[in-house]
C-alpha cells in the first residue's frame, strides 16, 4: 500500500500519524510509556546544554527528536495533539486569556474557556500552530532566551513523566488527564524553543523524516532506532 507523506507544512495529526507509520511498531514492542519520556528527557537536556553554551549545531535535531517523542507518547494514550493543543490555547494564553499574554504563566490555574475563544480560527499545520504560539508569547521567544526557554521545556518533561508515574501507579483517570496537560505544555513550550532558534519546527520535521526513518530512511523503520550511538535491536 501506498503511504501519502506529510507535505512540508501538513495538519499536525497528519504527522502524528505519519510518525506512528514510521516507529509505531518499534515503539509498541520496545519502548514503554516511561522508556519514551526518557528519550524526550535525553534530547530537552541536550538542547539546555546548547543554550548553556551558545551553541546552534545539533539544535534542529534535537528539536526534532523532542516532538517526535512526544507525538510517541501521544500514540501511545490515543491523544488527539492538535485538537488538544487548540482546546487548552484558544488563541490565547489560557491562564490571563490574553494575546498577547499579559501574565507570563505566573496564574495559578487555567481559565475556563469562553464560548467565543471555543470558535476561533484553529491553526492546523504545524507552521500555523507555531505562530499561534508566537502571537500569545512574543516575549521570551529571542536568541537571549534560550537558556530560559529551554529550561521551561525540561521541566514541562518532567511534570509529563511525574504525571505518568502517578498514573502508573495508581491507574487513575485524573492522572491521564495530567498527562494530556503536560504534554501539550511540552509542545507548546518546543515551539517556544524553535522559534527561539529561529526555525521552522515544520521544515525540519520534513527534512529529518519526509524520507521515513531519520537513521534507515525506511517507512516503517527497519533499524530499530533507540538513539544516534546505539546499535540497531533488530
């Protein structure tokens, strides 16, 4: 069967499910909910290490890798991102429901969605879903945030994994709930990230996976990629 690839700026559930083509059967048998936050884990810690040091090299893949796990992760709990993203950031930021954010995310909790923020423009594609995120957070997004945007990435990761550990051990529906948040916070927060790197989030994706598999270019992946330095497990 013929698989239609995602164009360079395609919806993003469009590239949720492309990615599933490309690793879903590695990540089902080899990795588990716990292994996949690990990888966003290793590849956000690298980013904070480039920002640490001014660095620009490796940025675009690591980015990459970041949002390719979380769209793992996203499979694996069945979770529509891009109608998630669109119903936690309705154009606003959803803490002051301000564009541009008036608040900086200092509110304590969410507020809840007014029927008109419900039926704004949704942005689709991944290039659309990025400058959203410019138009509510235009500060914070420079070269001399970097240090700072990329730390907020890290430590949206590790609420993603608190909230799943909490999940795993209990089974309770309110942590998947959790998990949902986090996770859309992490994308959110990787846009943040690219634009801070002055990159197209949808150029790259196409450039490391328009081809399928960023390692063996095969669709699905016949090396059983775990990361750049290990062997293949298959």
């Amino acid at each position: 069967m013929d698989v239609i690839k995602p164009a360079v700026d395609s919806h993003l559930q469009e590239w949720q499910s492309y990615l599933n083509l490309i690793y879903g059967y590695v990540n089902s048998w080899y990795y588990q909910s716990s292994d996949i936050v690990t990888r966003m884990h290793i590849y956000g810690g690298k980013l904070l290490k480039l920002a640490r040091k001014g660095q620009y090299e490796k940025a675009s893949e690591y980015i990459s890798m970041v949002f390719s796990w979380a769209m793992a992760l996203a499979n694996k709990f069945n979770i529509a991102m891009a109608d998630k993203i669109n119903e936690f950031f309705p154009g606003v930021c959803p803490y002051c429901q301000q564009k541009p954010c008036s608040c900086g995310t200092r509110a304590i909790t969410r507020q809840p969605i007014t029927t008109q923020q419900m039926n704004f423009e949704k942005p689709e594609s991944i290039g659309q879903f990025q400058k959203m995120f410019v138009s509510i957070y235009p500060h914070g997004q420079r070269k001399e945030d970097m240090m700072l945007v990329s730390a907020h990435l890290l430590e949206e990761i590790c609420e993603v994994d608190e909230a799943l550990q909490n999940f795993h051990s209990t089974s309770r529906n309110v942590f998947q709930e959790e998990i949902i948040t986090e996770l859309v916070d992490v994308v959110a927060n990787l846009f943040a990230v690219a634009t801070c790197y002055n990159m197209s989030l949808a150029d790259e994706m196409f450039r490391y996976f328009s081809d399928g598999c960023h390692i063996c270019k095969h669709l699905p992946c016949q090396c059983g990629y775990v990361s750049t330095k290990a062997k293949p497990i298959l």
